[in-house]
C-alpha cells in the first residue's frame, strides 16, 4: 500500500469519528454533523466532544478529544478558526490520523487568517496528520457509509467527486443520485492547505469500485504534481474537471472564495489535453460526462451515427455533435438503400442523421435500423430515441424480445449506445431500467451529444491521444 493510501483510509473508510464542536443545535455545523452520519447508516463510533456539555443529541460529549477512552481514526473539526490550531494540536497528541477542518476564515479571508492556515498546517505534520480544508463542507463516502454531506442517505455508486466548493459537490452528488447513478464518493476539499487535488486522486484511483472521477477545480495548489498524476492515472480511469473563473471576473470570484489563484484558461486547456483529463466547460456538461462514462465506458472513435423519430432532434443532435468535434459520416449507399427499405415511404433520405418519420416509430423498424448501423465499420457509436414500447409495469413477449436486441448491440459490436429522450428517474419505468442495466445511458436534447463525446474523448486518452 501506497503512503497516500494509507494516510487517506482513516479518511474514507473511519472506524470511529470524533466531531469536535458539536453540539444540540440541529441549525449550526456541529449539530448537522453529528445528526446525519446517525441518519444515514453510519455504523461506527461517533464522539461528540464539548468543553460544557455531558451529552449531545443522545450521545456521550467529551470535554477534550484527549479525554476520549477509544482510539479516533478521524475528527472532524468545526470550531471557530483562531481555536483550530490548538484543536489540531490535541488531535495530534490524542495519536488521530485524519481530520476534515469544516471551519471557515483562513487563507480566503486575508493575511490573519492565512498565518492561521499556516498554524494549523504546522501543527498536523508536525503529528502526521493528514487532513482536509479548512474552508470545506464534508465527505460522503461509501465505503464507510459515513455521510456527513447530505441530510439523506445517498445511493451508493461508482461516480467519485472532489470539489473545493461544498455546495457545488452536495448539489452534483444530488443530481447523481436524483438520476439513479449514485455514488462512490463527494469530498469537499476547500482550501486544500495540506490534502491537495493530487493526493485525492492518488487515492481514488486505486478504488476499484469508482469507475469515473469529477473534479471541480479553482485552482492548482500542487499544479506539477497534479497534472503528472493525472497523465499516469487518466489511462486506467476517467477523470473529469469543471474550472470555471475563465474570464477575469470569475477568476476574482475564486479568490476569495477558496483562496484561489488564477490560471490563464488556455494554459488549462493545454494541461488537460496533455494529462487526458476530460474538460467539462459547463457545469451541467460534467454531470452527463459522468453519468456517461460510469455507465458505459470509451467509445472506439469520434464517428457517430444519429437516429430519432423527431426530425428537430436530428437536427439538434448533429449541431451539437459537430460542435464537439464528432463526425457524422454519410452512410455508404447500400446502407442507404437498405435503410430506405425499411423506413416508411415519407421518411427522409438515411444519410445520417436518420429521420424515422415521426414521433413514436415502430419499434421493429427502428430494432432493424440500429442493428444495421451497428454492423458498419466507419461507425462508432450511435445517438437514438428509445424504443417507443408500451407504458406500466410490464411489456409484451414481442417488445421484451426487441428491447433485449436493442440493449445488446454495445456489447455485441463494440460500440456504445446514448439514448436521446428520457430525463433522469422520472422517466423511470422496465424498458428504461433495462438500458441503465445494459449500461446504456438515457438523456434529453442536446446532453446526448454531449456525453457521447465524454466517451469519445476518453476513448482518445485510452488510445494516448
């Protein structure tokens, strides 16, 4: 084992928590942070410490973390910022490996609470111990079932996500889960005075059950050493970033938001393409990526073939794609002549896109048309409608029949299949849960397009493009 894996285990996998600053105050940090893990499934010991109080929330309080009678694999830190210093100091003697500072006014409020910063950072290596923040809002982690991001217990899955903002990470686990991913793991990293992006990396990316990591990123505090890893990693396992403060205004944004220095976005852009991390330039883009790549993985090249029974999604879906940079290509005419056959008569010409000739398509006919796509060799990956199958709990022989040919084409040719036309768990129904089982990810408009170019780009960085 790794040093990074050792140092961060006490981190993601705590056996007991102190949470130092707790209190009965369901309103305030140290209330919430002793309620949710309680709520949400957390099995370990928990220890509520207060200089006054004997109990909190039913719990036995300890005036000290030196005073607790068991070992303390993790604290969790939320009192005032000129006091934790000192707290780190106990943490130190009490033998704690690992601690999440939730406390504000630090680095990102000025030069006082810079040298504070620093106080605190002295005091943890001179210990060895490692920790997270300040400036943060907690972890989800699941493989402790320790859950101190959320006021519900979140459903575990394979989509791992480091923030410096804790409300960006709680809403994109949010949507993750809303959606049927779930997820792996949420940290919110604030500061990053000791723990940086890097060591967070390091250590997800040996966790065999997180198959896609997101990032949201302000800035670099280990920029060489974060990039280095990404390039070494990338290979193995998808990684995602979202950076905003691309322009000048949101760059000053990020400063006195996480102490954060700007980094010209070109420069970024280079460094991503070098180190194959996966560029989300919009918030919402980096939920698609990966909810895409966690369900089905790289695709095999960047040319895509479109069919939809609406003909403004043709159109919609090829402007998107061709925006990101995949290729439709024209299909060969034998194709096109067999495609012809098999549309009805007011269909449009099967160039690619292939209009079906309206909402609600036979669903026999479209089985036939995707299974000849997928047969090509010059294509890729295909965008399509679902197939337009009966509603309630239960389908007939003849459409389970067609749904089974369906969600097998990327495992049988290779190539990976989005669906364009269901929105997240609403939409929730047998034919659905069927292509999320097949890992077949379903979206609306223009997220189709956008998450199979997740998948091209990182089909790219597995072939060390």
């Amino acid at each position: 084992m790794s040093a990074i894996l050792q140092q961060l285990t006490p981190l993601f996998q705590p056996r007991s928590v102190a949470i130092i600053g707790a209190t009965n105050d369901l309103r305030r940090w140290g209330g919430w942070v002793v309620d949710r893990p309680r709520r949400t499934g957390y099995a370990g010991r928990l220890y509520p410490v207060h200089p006054r109080e004997a109990e909190i929330q039913g719990l036995p309080a300890f005036p000290t973390i030196g005073e607790v009678p068991d070992q303390v694999d993790l604290a969790i830190i939320v009192v005032r910022a000129h006091l934790v210093p000192q707290v780190m100091e106990q943490c130190v003697a009490k033998g704690v490996k690992a601690a999440i500072v939730i406390s504000a006014g630090f680095a990102e409020v000025g030069e006082e609470g810079r040298a504070l910063q620093e106080r605190t950072l002295a005091a943890a290596r001179a210990g060895g111990l490692r920790f997270v923040g300040p400036n943060c809002q907690g972890i989800y982690t699941a493989a402790a079932t320790f859950n101190i991001m959320w006021p519900t217990t979140p459903q575990p899955g394979s989509v791992a996500i480091v923030s410096q903002s804790g409300s960006f990470a709680a809403g994109l686990g949010s949507q993750l889960i809303a959606r049927g991913i779930g997820v792996r793991a949420c940290l919110s990293i604030g500061n990053q005075t000791d723990l940086t992006l890097a060591d967070y990396l390091e250590y997800l990316a040996a966790d065999d059950q997180a198959r896609a990591i997101c990032l949201y990123v302000e800035g670099f505090n280990d920029g060489r050493r974060f990039f280095q890893m990404a390039r070494a990693l990338a290979p193995s396992k998808p990684i995602l970033m979202y950076k905003p403060g691309r322009t000048s205004t949101g760059a000053r944004s990020t400063l006195g938001h996480t102490a954060s220095l700007a980094v010209e976005d070109r420069l970024v852009d280079a460094l991503c393409r070098q180190a194959g991390l996966v560029r989300a330039l919009e918030s919402d883009h980096l939920l698609d990526m990966a909810e895409a790549l966690a369900a089905a993985g790289p695709a095999p090249g960047r040319r895509i073939a479109v069919v939809n029974g609406a003909g403004a999604q043709c159109v919609i879906i090829s402007d998107t794609c061709d925006a990101l940079g995949l290729e439709l290509p024209v299909f060969d005419p034998e194709t096109q002549r067999r495609l012809q056959g098999l549309l009805p008569p007011h269909a449009p010409p099967p160039r690619n896109p292939v209009d079906l000739g309206g909402p609600g398509p036979d669903p026999t006919m479209q089985t036939e048309i995707l299974e000849a796509i997928a047969r090509l060799d010059y294509i890729d990956g295909i965008i399509t409608s679902p197939l337009t199958l009966g509603t309630g709990d239960g389908l007939s022989e003849g459409e389970v029949g067609l749904l089974e040919r369906v969600t097998s084409l990327p495992r049988r040719y290779g190539k990976p299949l989005v669906l364009n036309g269901f929105r997240g768990a609403a939409s929730d129904g047998p034919a659905l849960r069927a292509y999320r089982a097949a890992g077949i990810p379903a979206f609306a408009g223009e997220d189709s397009a956008r998450a199979m170019y997740a998948m091209v780009r990182y089909g790219q960085v597995q072939r060390g493009g």
